[in-house]
C-alpha cells in the first residue's frame, strides 16, 4: 500500500471551534441558571457558593476554549509533526475524534511521553473546511487513510 503524499497545512480559522465553545458556554450557564432559580427562597449558602464556583469554572472554560492558537499540522509520509503557536515542532501521532463533513476534531498525542501523562501533553485540533479549501480534501484524505505497514521481509 501506498503511503499518502507529504502535507503541510496550518490551521489558522477556528470559528467553527468558537461558536461551538460559545453555544456550550451559553447551554452551561442557562442550566447552572435554571437550577438557581428552581432552588427554595431562601437559598442556602450551600448553593450560592457552588452557583459562584460552577459559574467563574464556565467562564475560564470559555475563555480557554476562544483562545485557541494557529497551528503547523505536517505529514511527512511517515509521522505527524506539530508545531503550536511558534513552539518547536513535535512528533507523534494524530486520532481522528469528530468529523463532521466540513469540520473536523483532530486529537494529536506527542511521542515518547509516558503513557500516564499523556493526557498533559494531548492536543486537540479544530480544523474546518473555511480557509483551508485547496488543501481540505488532501488533508481528509492522509487523516482518514490507514496507516501504510512496511514490507514484510523476505
């Protein structure tokens, strides 16, 4: 089996990300809202403290969720590389987690990390159709393909 062609693709349009973070920032808080609201008057302590917390845990999601950096995705006919916002450039695998046509969810986990650390080192990629259109099919194309096994020996 052939190997997919070599690609370098930077993903730089996140607004697909950001109104999904949005819309699930906005459904949180109408909920943690909703169940506020639904409590007894008067309200005990108890639950003005953990409608504080819940809130500002929402607020830091959303704001980390907007604040997503422009990224280097490379394949080079044999592994992935990454670079995130101008850091160096790591190697490692990339998981297809979400695709949706026009967007996808991509989760990147570096090489040689501990496997239960892993999860600190996990980066996860929104990458949509929108400005990525001359490269959006090659890049669907080398995700979604399986990876190429060498020759068995003779």
């Amino acid at each position: 089996m052939r190997a997919s062609p070599a690609l370098t693709i930077r993903i730089e349009h996140h607004g697909a990300w950001r109104a999904g973070a949005l819309l699930l920032a906005a459904a949180s808080g109408a909920v943690l809202a909703a169940w506020r609201i639904s409590q007894s008057d008067p309200a005990p302590l108890w639950s003005d403290v953990v409608t504080g917390v819940a809130g500002a845990a929402i607020a830091v999601c959303a704001w980390l969720s907007w604040r997503v950096p422009d990224a280097v995705l490379r394949w080079d006919r044999q592994q992935w590389w990454l670079a995130c916002a101008g850091g160096a450039e790591r190697a490692g695998t990339l998981h297809l987690a979400i695709d949706l046509g026009a967007w996808m969810l991509l989760r990147f986990d570096p090489a040689g990390v501990r496997r239960g650390s892993r999860w600190r080192h996990r980066c996860w990629l929104g990458a949509q159709r929108r400005g990525l259109e001359p490269q959006w099919h090659a890049l669907r194309c080398t995700v979604l393909a399986p990876a190429a096994t060498p020759p068995a020996a003779a």
